[in-house]
C-alpha cells in the first residue's frame, strides 16, 4: 500500500512533465546517475533544473570556498557560508527540491566516481588537459553485458560529458554522448498526421492526402515511417496484412513529377479499391547519432554555415559563433599558460588571450592547408574586437548568462535518454551586444568586494544601482514567475533604497507545480504563490534550509488576477502611472491581452514571456519602438480551427480536447460568471438587457434575448432551495449529456442522411460522407461506461460552482471519494428525466455543402418576446442564497473532476 501511495503521489508530481516529455523520459530521470563538477550559477543552475525534472541521483563536486561574489549567481549561498566548501552548502538545499532524489557530496573527483556515473557535467574551470582526459575516459567506458543467446561479451557504455563555460556575455556548451548514441525521438514534436484523399491500383500505389483543420501545413519528414488507419477498402495480403489497415508503417518515398502532398507505398493491384476515409500516422525511426571527442572537437568545431557541428545561434550571420570558440581556446591556453583566469578588464590579459587565439586560427590555417583533404580545422579571420571583448570577462559569472546555461545544460542531461537532438559537440552563444558602448568608466567597474562585483565588471556600478531602484511589476508567480523573482533578487532589481517590485498572482501551490516552480517546497502547497516566491526570496523561514537571496527585495504582493475587476484596487491608474517596467510570466491570453493593454494606455515596457511544453518565447515591448504584444503575433505559427469542425466532424484528438473544453467553460465557467455580474449590478444588467431587447436591431435584440434567457437559466439553480439544488445539477448535466452526444448528432443526421450527397454548381461532388467526416450515431445512456463517469464528473463540478455541495479544498486527495463510481451514477440517472428530443439548427459553413435546411422559427418577435418574459422574471428573483462560483480550469488538480471532463466528452 505504501509503494501504492507513492507511486500515485509521484505520478501526481510528474504529470505536467509525463505530458510534455512522455512517461519513459521522466522514468529515465529517475533512474540516471548524474555528478555536476561545479558549484558557481551555471552548476547550481543545472543542478536545481536535473532535480526538478527528477533525476534520482545527484552527485556534486566543488570542494572551493564560497566567496561573496557567488551570491550573485548562486541562489543557495548566503552571507553567513562564504568560506565554506560550495558543495557542502548547496546539497542540503538542493535536497529540498527533491527529497526523494539521492543528493551525494563526492569527496574527490575519481574515476570511481566518473564510472558509476550516467552523464557527468563540468560547469567550472577551463583547464584543458583534466576536461580532455576525463572525457577520454567517459567515451572508453566499457560494460558487461548477456546478450538473447546467453553469450557474455563486453560493449561500449560510454558516460555523457557536458562542459559549460561561463565567459561574460558568451556561453560555451560542449556535449558528447559517445561514438553511438540512439536517439529515438529526435524532435519531441506530436506525430504527424495526415487525411487519406486516395489511394491508387498500380505497381506502387499512389497516396494522396490532405491536412487535417487546425495542423500546420508542414511536409512530412521523409526520414519516418508512416502507419495507416480506419482506412476503407484496400483489402488484400499483397503488403504483408490482411489490408492497408494491419500493415506495418511504409518509408515516405516519392518519384520524379509525383504531384504534392503524396507518397507511394508498395502494388496495390491486388488489393480491393480504396473506397473512403483513413489517416497516416507519423511513426518515428531512431537515428544512430556519432559524437566526436573533446580534443576532436576544439580543433575541428564545424561551421556555423555547415551541417556539421556548431549550430547557429546569432541570426545576424556575423559568424561570432567561430570568434567565441577560438576565444575559448585563446582562454584555455591563457589558463594553461598562466594557471589562472584573466583579471576582469584587465586589457593585458585580454591581450594575450587574443594573442593566443590569433596563433590557434593561424594553426588551424596550417593544418587544413596540410593535409590532402583538409583537417577540417577551424577556418576563421579573428574579429579583434569580438575576442578581445570576449576575454574581458572570462572569469565573469553573470546571472542571466548562468541561468540560461542551467537550463540548456539540464535539456542536453534530459536528452541522454534518447528524446530530442543533443548538441553536436560545441554550441557557443554570444550576447554582446547588451554591452554599453562606450563601456562605463573602469572606476564604476572596479570590484568593491561585494554580491554585484560580476555585474558592475560588465555594466558598471551606476547601471546596479539604477536596477536597484526600479518600481516594477510582476504578473504570475508559476513556473517562469519563480524564474524571475530569483533573477531580480540576485541582480538586485528592486533592491535599492527607492526600490519595488509588486507580484500578482492569484492561484495557490498544487503538488504538481513543485517540478517546476522552485521557490516552492511541499510545505507550501495550498499556500499563496505569491506570496510564498516573496518569503522564499527574502525570508524563507525556519521550515527550509534555503538562505534569502537577497533581503533588501522589497516585495508588495496582491493574491488577486489582473483585470478589470482589479482596476478600483489595487491596480488603479496611480498604480500603472508609477511603474518603471512590467514582466509578464502568465499561462492565457485574456491576461496577457489586458496587461499588453494597460502598458500602451500608460506607456510602459513590457517584458512578454511564455512556455508550452519544451518550446517557449520571449517579446520585449517598448512603446513608440516596437510592436505592441497583440500585434506581434502567435509565438507558435499554427492554424485555428474552423468552429463547423469542433462542432460538427472533430478528426483529432486536438479538435476533440478544444471541442471538451468549450463545453466546460459553458457548463461551468460563463453561467456562473453571469450570475455573479447580475448579483453585484442586478439593476444596471436589467436596464442594458431591456434596452437591447427593445432595439430595432435584430443582432441586438437576439443576443439580448439569448443572454437574458441563459441568465435566468442558471439562476434557477443557483436560488434553488439547498436541499433541491444538488439534484437540478444533476439533472442540468443528464439533460446536457442529451445535448451533446444524442441532440446534436440527431440534428446533424437530419440535415444530412447517410445517403447525402455534396452538390456544388449543380455538380454531384460525391457522397458528403467520406473522408474524415464518418456518419455518427446518436447515443443512448448507459452504453458505455465513459457515459456514467461523465455524469459523475459533471455533477460534481457543477455542484461546487453553484454551491450545492462543499467545494474541493487544495490538497484534499479524497474529495468525494465515495461517489466516484457507477453506483451513485446510477443513482443519479434513476432521479433524472430523460429530455425529448428538440430538433433544432445545424452550422451550414461546411466546405462543399450550398443545399439549404429548414431550420425551426427564429424570428425576431419570437426572441424579443422570450427574451422579455425571462427578463420578467430576473426582476423578481430572491438572490439572498445565491453562491456561486465560476469552476476555473484548473488542470494541476488531479482530483477536482477537471481533467476527467474533457477525457470523458
């Protein structure tokens, strides 16, 4: 039973990162062995992002003393451990965010150690005989193993070797997982997939298909295989299967002249014809990925413009890719030759790390020239400017530079288990161009011996100080919220003498969120996220080891969203006029579109953010500069999909995931809002609806008419008497089950029998259905069994929201417990009538479809006198027992009924 609970509270945990990464991923997590040599920001980054993500086993090494300066970077050293080894200050605190992970201090860097080790990460220190020589040894590990013959035999079993160098404004990211690593999944993108249009008879069947609504019209990548189903006809044992259906998935291949958007499969003569529908699902082959050594790799690092190597990361093609990495080696000879880093903005040292990195490139010359076929060497003209820029600040930590590197570091750790592409040896960025030019004055550089010396070597002492006393504003404390809140606090932004910041965030910590919201322990779920981000970065308190990051942040924080109904308070215009900046870390767009609003109205930057799944975004907005957030665009280029496809021929598991979640904000969310608006202004809704309703207007005074009659609607249940209220939810939902599944599909069978043909200028197009619209049948309750558990789940929901039943507390795992079976479903079903059937309209935007439908009375009068008479009766009703609540989609709480709507519709 015990195993049984834990294994349910960490599938709880992991939920959110099961669906982005897959189950097997996260299961790889758990088991992987990882050491991090390194314990500055970029170290204690990684090791923060190994152990939210679940890696069970975590090794640290960095037996150096802290100094003050590492507060800057390194969120878990406080003012009373400088002097202490870092490694042994951290893991305690590292330990907190993962308590069931094992958190180890390794008292020497051995090759007992190395070898036990899956991957092994290097974020401290540029000496390159000891980062050489231990990769050596990870690529040459060997490993005993029986093969299916029961033969023992000895096989390569190398360790993944991470190398991460934080230089200033450049970062440097070395990745080697052997000289044959599977990668099984080299995207992480959903498999594609595509609509059968047709499929021919001949030697190699020709088939056509078509993009489903709301995919992306993207080729499909012709290195997978691609199954099919649900195709009818192509019936016969010619590919290997009792038809098209039962084959295994067929490679994309295509001939010369071939028209777009087809491939060919296998003979297909003897096959039965294709008669209609079918889909082609993506099925993803593995790729043999060969890595190159350390020492291969500084020499011979490939191009920015080449398949080979470094990939691109500066878009302006400059090519300061090539000028970091020979940097790099001018820096690691410096250190060599030195047995030190350069002193920042020493312009000696800086010279001889260009000195050394100008004979590197003219070797590099030497050896590609000396060679038959050419070394591959690096091929590169020195940008001085760049290299010597670079070696200003080599032995510079900056935070957001380390940040950023915790999190590319701990992907490259995830894709050890074979999900996504690693890094092919170097990735190099460069951020050089947030450099002041001209640099501050070498006085307001100098370091005073405090946590901002790093800061001040790059921006200058006056730059730390104008951040220190900005007013800011942050909205949403989740995931990226914490991000930042850590960020400001060791910048120090708003930490000066004239200095705020204001978080906002309304929602409280679920048992979910701690995999990815690191200011928050397990004693903090239920509590309010911003308010526990604030304590954690001033004053954490006795129940967590974790030191203040920084204890002049002064933090003012609002449990409340930002919105309309915020606008009197606290969020006024005073509010908005005061602010120097505000930092978006919001999960919808109703959020984001009114903050982007207000930042116009009262000229204020802002900074845009958000994630979805592994990809994520970043706009900064500045007025009268750049484009507003509404009119930048989608952050991910996509297709919308059309609303005759929701309702009517949902093909996908998107169509049907969006389709479930309209339904629910209709059930649950919109009446309830209603409600609530007509409680607190009940005259001034009466005043607008009977003004609408008395239009001459037709659009008006129909949506008069309809909001009036669904106001009314859920009012009847909301003044219910207690006692009878639980039962008209029930009954609310049965009648909507009806709706859904048994109305709609009648609806939709009358307009269009199974015999219907598409009639387009008088052309017989075919049977309408065919492809991917496939004749429904209505439903009946209690055919299956999904049917009893969406009653269950859509009772419960609604009869928290109209306060027919206590409403679920944060944490409590048991709610309702009792009544989450067939049994209460029955018997609630025996207390429900069965609805009669309404005929009613069907959409008529279908592609192909110009035939016209009769559709019931909907005159004007009709709605005018509807929408009076349920306007008559809003003016009378009692709303002293009204408690509602509209049921916020919370997706995080894995026992609120929620998530098992959308499931279950």
């Amino acid at each position: 039973m015990a195993d049984a609970a834990a294994e349910k509270r960490a599938a709880n945990k992991f939920s959110r990162q099961n669906a982005a990464l897959g189950a097997e991923t996260t299961k790889f997590l758990r088991e992987a062995k990882v050491l991090v040599v390194g314990l500055r920001g970029a170290g204690v980054e990684t090791a923060k992002n190994c152990l939210l993500q679940g890696v069970g086993h975590l090794s640290l090494y960095d037996p150096k003393p802290c100094a003050e300066s590492d507060r800057g970077a390194n969120f878990f050293i406080g003012a009373p451990d400088v002097g202490r080894p870092r490694d042994q200050v951290c893991a305690p605190r590292l330990q907190e965010l993962n308590p069931d992970a094992v958190v180890h201090v390794a008292e020497a860097l051995d090759e007992d150690l190395v070898e036990s080790c899956t991957c092994v990460v290097f974020t401290d220190g540029v000496n390159r005989a000891e980062l050489v020589r231990w990769n050596e040894f990870c690529r040459s590990r060997m490993t005993d193993v029986v093969d299916e013959r029961g033969v023992s035999m000895t096989v390569a079993a190398p360790i993944s070797f991470v190398w991460a160098v934080c230089a200033g404004l450049c970062l440097s990211i070395f990745v080697d997982h052997g000289d044959q690593f599977e990668c099984r999944d080299a995207d992480g993108e959903r498999p594609v997939v595509r609509l059968v249009e047709s499929i021919s008879c001949e030697k190699q069947g020709l088939v056509r298909y078509a993009v489903p609504d709301g995919v992306p019209a993207t080729s499909p990548p012709v290195d997978s295989l691609y199954a099919f189903s649900d195709v009818q006809g192509c019936c016969g044992s010619a590919l290997g299967g009792s038809g098209l259906n039962d084959c295994a998935p067929f490679p994309f291949t295509t001939n010369s002249g071939d028209p777009a958007n087809s491939f060919r499969i296998g003979d297909t003569t003897s096959l039965s014809p294709y008669e209609g529908g079918g889909l082609i699902t993506e099925t993803k082959r593995p790729k043999t990925l060969r890595f190159r050594s350390l020492g291969e790799r500084l020499v011979a690092p490939g191009t920015p413009f080449g398949s080979d190597g470094i990939p691109m990361t500066d878009y302006t093609f400059s090519g300061k890719e090539a000028q970091v990495h020979a940097g790099l080696v001018g820096l690691m000879e410096f250190e060599a030759s030195q047995k030190r880093l350069p002193n920042a903005n020493d312009e000696q040292d800086a010279e001889d790390v260009l000195s050394a990195a100008k004979t590197y490139a003219a070797a590099c010359q030497v050896l590609n020239t000396a060679t038959a076929d050419g070394a591959k060497a690096l091929d590169v003209t020195i940008d001085e400017s760049v290299v010597r820029a670079y070696a200003r600040h080599a032995s510079v930590e900056l935070q957001p530079v380390a940040t950023f590197a915790g999190g590319v570091v701990a992907q490259e750790v995830v894709k050890r288990s074979g999900k996504y592409t690693p890094i092919d040896g170097f990735a190099h960025f460069a951020f050089l161009e947030t450099m002041p030019d001209p640099p501050p004055a070498l006085a307001d550089r100098a370091p005073r011996g405090d946590r901002y010396d790093d800061l001040a070597a790059v921006f200058g002492r006056s730059f730390v100080e104008k951040l220190g006393d900005l007013t800011y504003f942050l909205v949403g404390s989740g995931a990226l919220g914490c991000e930042f809140v850590k960020n400001f606090a060791l910048c120090g932004v708003c930490c000066g003498p004239e200095g705020s910041l204001t978080i906002a965030d309304a929602d409280r910590i679920e048992l979910s969120n701690l995999t990815r919201q690191f200011l928050f322990r397990e004693h903090n779920v239920g509590q309010s996220k911003a308010l526990a981000a604030a304590a954690m970065a001033t004053n954490p308190g006795g129940r967590t080891r974790a030191p203040p990051m920084n204890e002049h942040l002064k933090v003012t924080c609002h449990e409340a969203y930002v919105g309309p109904a915020t606008e009197v308070s606290p969020f006024t215009d005073e509010f908005w006029e005061g602010l120097d900046g505000v930092c978006n870390a919001l999960d919808n767009m109703e959020a984001r579109f009114y903050v982007d609003k207000a930042c116009v109205t009262f000229e204020k930057s802002l900074l845009e953010s958000g994630t979805m799944g592994t990809s994520g975004n970043v706009d900064p907005v500045v007025p009268h500069k750049t484009k507003t957030y509404r009119e930048g665009g989608n952050a991910a280029e996509g297709q919308g999909v059309p609303m005759c496809t929701l309702r009517n021929f949902p093909h996908l598991i998107d169509h049907c995931i969006e389709w479930a979640r309209d339904k629910f904000a209709e059930l649950f969310e919109k009446p309830q809002r209603r409600v609530k608006k007509f409680c607190s202004e009940p005259q001034a809704t009466l005043t607008d609806l009977q003004r609408r309703l008395e239009s001459s207007d037709p659009a008006d005074v129909e949506g008069a008419s309809a909001e009036a009659l669904l106001l009314w609607q859920a009012l009847e249940v909301a003044t219910a008497p207690l006692e009878q209220r639980r039962q008209l939810c029930a009954q609310r939902c049965y009648d909507a089950f009806h709706g859904f599944f048994r109305d709609q599909i009648c609806d939709l069978i009358r307009a269009y029998p199974k015999d219907a043909r598409v009639m387009k200028n008088g052309q017989d197009k075919g049977p309408f259905w065919s492809g991917h619209k496939r004749f429904p049948t209505a439903a009946t309750y209690g055919d299956d069994a999904d049917q009893w558990r969406f009653l269950v789940s859509a009772t419960h929901i609604l009869a928290q929201s109209m306060g027919a039943q206590p409403r679920k507390t944060e944490g409590d795992d048991d709610y309702a417990s009792s009544e989450r079976n067939e049994v209460f479903a029955a018997s609630v079903a025996q207390t429900c009538v069965i609805p009669p059937y309404i005929p009613g309209t069907v959409d008529k935007d279908i592609e192909g479809d110009t035939s016209d439908v009769a559709t019931p009375d909907n005159s004007v009068d009709v709605a005018r006198s509807k929408g009076l008479e349920a306007l008559q009766r809003l003016s009378s009703v009692n709303l002293t027992s009204v408690d509602v609540e509209p049921a916020d989609f919370e997706k995080d709480d894995d026992y609120n009924f929620h998530v098992r709507f959308p499931c279950l519709t």
